[in-house]
C-alpha cells in the first residue's frame, strides 16, 4: 500500500520550492495511493488536486480544503460520492472510470452550490434508465455534465419526470447492490484460486505474473487492485535488473591475457580484407553520411583498430606492419574507407622460368 507522506508531497512541490504549506496545485496521479490522508492537515491552500489513476476506494479526509476548486479523482476505486459537503469553492468533480454503482449518492453534492462541472462517464450508474435526468435534476447549480452543458429543456423535462425517476433509479441501484456483492465473492475467490496454484513459486518468477495477465478478468476494484500490484512487481523487477552491476554485461576484451589482440566488430559493418605479398589491405564500410570526425584509427605493429562514436572495429594481424607508412583514405562517392598496411617483412614471390 501506498501511503500520502510528506515526502512525497515536497517531492511533487518542486513548483512551489518544496513548500507544501502554501501549494495551490497538488498532482499526486498514478502512484497507486489507496487512501486519501494528511492532504486537508498539510496543504490547506489547495486550489487544484489531482489523483487520478490511483487505487483510491473512498472519498475522505478532505473536508479542511475550503479552497479547493477542482478535484479529480478518475480511475479510482470509487463506489460511492460522500465527503464532499464541505468543499465551499468545489467548481469540478471527475469521477471518469470509477466504479460509483449508487447513483442517489449525487445528492450529497447539494450543498457544493460553486459546483458547475460533473463527470461521471464510465461509472456503472450511468448505464442506468433516466441517469442524466436525475442528476440535472438532483443538482441544479451544474453547468455541465460529462462534459455536455445542460440545456433548459433538459431541465424542464427531469422536473416532470424526477418524481417517478427517483423511485427507478432507487431499483437499479438495488440490483447492482446485489450483482456487485456476488461479483465481489467471485472475484475473490478467483484470485484465491489462481493464488493458490502459484504459491510454490517466488514472487519475482515471470510465470506468476504470466499467468495472471493471460487469464481472464472482471472489470472491478478487486482486478484493479491486482493489476496495479503485478504491475508493481514488474517495475521493480525492471528497476532491480537496470541497478545491477555492468558486470553481468559482456565486457569487451580487446586483448587476451597473453597479450595476443582480439577480433571483434561492435559496430557490426561489412568490410573486405586482402593479404597481398607486401601489404594488407582494409576495406571497411562506413555509412556514406557519417563525419569523418567520428572515426578514429590506430594501427598498430600486429593488429588495426576503428574506433566509431565508441564502438570498436578491430582486426588482428597475422605478420607485422610498418605503422609508419600505414596510409588510411575515405571515398567521397561511397564513404568507405581503405586502409593500407605495408607488411614489415614482405614476402618474396621467386619468379619461375620455364
């Protein structure tokens, strides 16, 4: 469980030169927070609070945050508006994505007479019959709904209807009471059971993780509590493998112990290599568009190295050079570069005649 600290309050005030006491804009989204706490004692000038994507199942402790103009509290865990009565200068609620199944909790929202925007889009309360209605009807100092601005006639017509829309909605909410109770058991004991058919394995085996993420699931506060922690583990498990030492990485290893060089091809280019009587002879393929200025060459007694933007070519030689009339040009057409070595002791070709 995530929990509100200071510390993390002054690491999101940064804005503010770590000064949580004055923060106007406080964004504390996608930090897996299951508890709103300590914001209302701490930051009481609050104009802007942002928690959205979070694992958040209750609204609460916000009751000291007189300031507070917009709230955002999308992809939460929510199931019910409350809380909120206190909140004087509350101008916007998002409760996109959440999971408010009682849709009569609007009603605590009557008494926030600044509110003008509302969304509730992707709550299960919006599913039901006359939903708009009953809320524009509920709350007449809203503007807007799910981003939709009411109009007069909207008005008129959930005045008329409101009398016998209240008791509708009042059934529908008693029948999504009961489907989220037996979804709830259900979900449970699913999680239970693919729990159980892990628990041999350790924590951090990528078949646990596997196997959740391929099997099916319920949309529910439940599966996106397990979501968020099996994420959790994959960004420590990646966190853990980026902090390891370089020493688990392949080191490059120009030379052996004995001194002898080594062959290798970091940069991975095509090139021809001749072994002429007196010299030898390196055809290396650069890109055509790279500046010369990023290649270095060293030729040395018994191998040849190219250094590129820090990856290495080198070529181990069979027989020594001159280095001294080592010559190294570039093509201005094809970009490749040739590198001629003059062997140190050339060999002697014996013409025969017959």
């Amino acid at each position: 469980m995530v929990r509100i600290t200071e510390q993390l309050i002054r690491k999101k005030s940064e804005h503010n030169e770590l000064i949580i006491g004055t923060l106007e804009e406080l964004s504390l989204h996608q930090e897996d927070i299951e508890r709103i706490e300590h914001i209302g004692h701490w930051c009481r000038d609050l104009k802007i609070l942002l928690l959205q994507s979070n694992l958040i199942p209750k609204l609460e402790n916000l009751n000291r945050l007189k300031k507070l103009e917009y709230l955002n509290v999308a992809i939460n865990n929510i199931e019910r508006i409350e809380n909120l009565e206190a909140l004087e200068a509350l101008r916007k609620l998002d409760l996109t994505l959440n999971f408010v199944g009682e849709l009569t909790s609007v009603e605590s929202l009557r008494d926030n007479y600044n509110l003008r925007e509302l969304f509730l889009t992707g709550n299960p309360c919006t599913d039901f019959p006359g939903y708009r209605e009953y809320v524009v009807q509920v709350l007449p100092q809203l503007e807007h709904l799910d981003g939709k601005e009411i109009t007069r006639s909207e008005r008129l017509r959930a005045a008329r209807e409101f009398s016998s829309l209240r008791e509708r909605i009042v059934q529908h909410e008693a029948l999504h009471r009961i489907e989220r109770d037996e979804q709830r058991v259900r979900v449970l004991q699913s999680i239970a059971e693919q729990e159980d058919s892990v628990r041999d394995l350790p924590d951090d085996d990528e078949r646990k993780a596997s196997e959740f993420w391929q099997q099916k699931s319920e949309h529910c506060p439940e599966t996106r509590i397990q979501m968020a922690k099996f994420s959790r583990r994959g960004k420590d498990r990646t966190t853990k493998d980026a902090d390891k030492p370089d020493e688990q990485k392949r080191k490059r290893r120009l030379f052996a112990d004995c001194g002898r060089p080594y062959s290798l091809n970091e940069p991975r280019l095509s090139f021809e290599f001749r072994d002429e009587p007196d010299r030898f002879e390196l055809d290396l393929h650069l890109y055509k568009y790279l500046d010369t200025s990023l290649v270095e060459v060293d030729a040395q007694p018994n191998y040849v190295r190219v250094t590129i933007k820090g990856k290495v070519f080198q070529l181990a030689l069979k027989q020594d050079i001159q280095t001294d009339r080592s010559v190294c040009q570039r093509s201005e057409i094809t970009g490749h570069m040739l590198i001629v070595m003059p062997k140190l002791n050339p060999e002697r070709i014996v013409k025969l005649q017959w």
